[in-house]
C-alpha cells in the first residue's frame, strides 16, 4: 500500500466545485495534484495555486486551471505534505525548498490540510532539520547570526551546488534536535535580517490526514 498515495487521494475529497485551491509541493502532494487533475477531467471546475514552479508544471500538465498569487484574494482550501508534526500541530515544512510560498498560500487559506505517511507523526519536532529561506545577499552574514544562536545552520546543496529556491535565495538547514524550543527559534527567526521565511508551520491546519499500513486516519484539529 502506498501510504503517500492514500492520504493524497483522500485529500482530493474535499475539494468542491467553484473553489480557489491551494496545490502544496513534494511526494505526497504530487499524488493529490494526480488525483485533483483525475477530477477535473472528469468535469470538477476549480481554479488552483501551485506552492512550486514543479507544482505548476505537474498540475499544467493535467488540464487544471491555475492562478498566479497576484490574481487571489483568498484561497478556499490549502493541501500540502509536512515533513514533521507533532500532537499540537505544529509542523515542520520546506524539506523540498518551497516554503515560502507554501507558506503564503496557507496563511491565505480559509482551511489547510496537511497530508503526510505516518512516518511524519512526532513526539516532538525537530529532529528533522528546519529549513530557513535566506537572501543569497548577505547570506553568509545570516549563517553566522543563525550559528551564534547555537542553531547549527548548514547551507543546503543539490548536484554539488547550492540549492537555490523558485524565488531565488539559498536555504540553511537548522540541526535543532527533537524538542528545541519552538517559541524561542520562532521569534529569533522571524525578524532577523536576511531570512525571508522559515519552515515552523504552528498550529495551522484544520485537520491532518496520515496514510497508514491500515488505510487512511483524519485527525481533526480542536482549535480550529
């Protein structure tokens, strides 16, 4: 059983005629985008945001209608992987360097659900590295500021080079470990000169929704 492709299948379920989409980035999405592009063949008329320039693509490819940020004043429903999460929600995204724009299209969404294998349910994040999106510009100066915090930044590579994101900046990794101070890492991030986004995704969702060895388990989230 493919645990990625039955919680992105399900996902494709709530979305409904007439809505503004939100098309998240990475394996699990990339099976909701599938499933997604199935239903508007089959006459589902939707409009959609891509968190991604691969997103775009994957979703051009199969008919669906797409919008760019600047076109919207609200997005309906958001679906998009995680890399972790823990009982509370909070998530840790932007293992495949989208963040940014993952970020804006849920902060834009009436509702989000994240989707994800049951690997990516947590205790306590963290042990999976925080990605932060930081201007090429400075970004030396960034690093240094981020490893003075004792946030062990190591700037991302691809194919011998450094990674370099849809809108054009580098990615550092942060190695926090399992139950680093959330509150803490998110107030000396947000602010700091040079980073332009960082991957903590608190409490967002409305409900989450796992593949696991026994079909797929929704968990709605309280506070929403």
């Amino acid at each position: 059983m493919d645990k990625k492709k039955i919680a992105g299948d399900k996902a494709a379920e709530y979305v409904k005629d007439g809505m503004v989409v939100g098309l998240g980035t990475g394996s699990t999405a990339y099976h909701m985008v599938n499933a997604v592009g199935e239903m508007v063949k089959n006459g589902l008329k939707i409009q959609a945001i891509p968190t991604s320039k691969a997103t775009e693509a994957q979703a051009r490819e199969l008919g669906i209608p797409l919008l760019t940020i600047d076109e919207v004043d609200h997005v309906d429903l958001a679906i998009d992987g995680v890399d972790e999460i823990d009982p509370q929600f909070n998530a840790i995204k932007g293992g495949g360097g989208a963040l940014y724009r993952e970020k804006v299209v849920a902060t834009l969404a009436k509702e989000v659900i994240w989707i994800m294998d049951d690997s990516k349910l947590v205790e306590h994040i963290g042990a999976f590295h925080l990605p932060v999106e930081i201007a090429q510009y400075g970004s030396k100066q960034a690093m240094a500021r981020m490893e003075a915090y004792g946030f062990h930044p190591v700037l991302r590579q691809k194919d011998g080079k450094t990674f370099v994101t849809d809108n054009g900046n580098f990615i550092a990794d942060l190695h926090l470990g399992a139950g680093f101070d959330i509150q803490d890492v998110y107030g000396k991030l947000t602010g700091m000169l040079g980073v332009l986004e960082h991957g903590l995704f608190l409490n967002m969702c409305k409900r989450i929704i796992v593949g696991t060895d026994n079909g797929v388990q929704i968990t709605e989230n309280p506070s929403k």
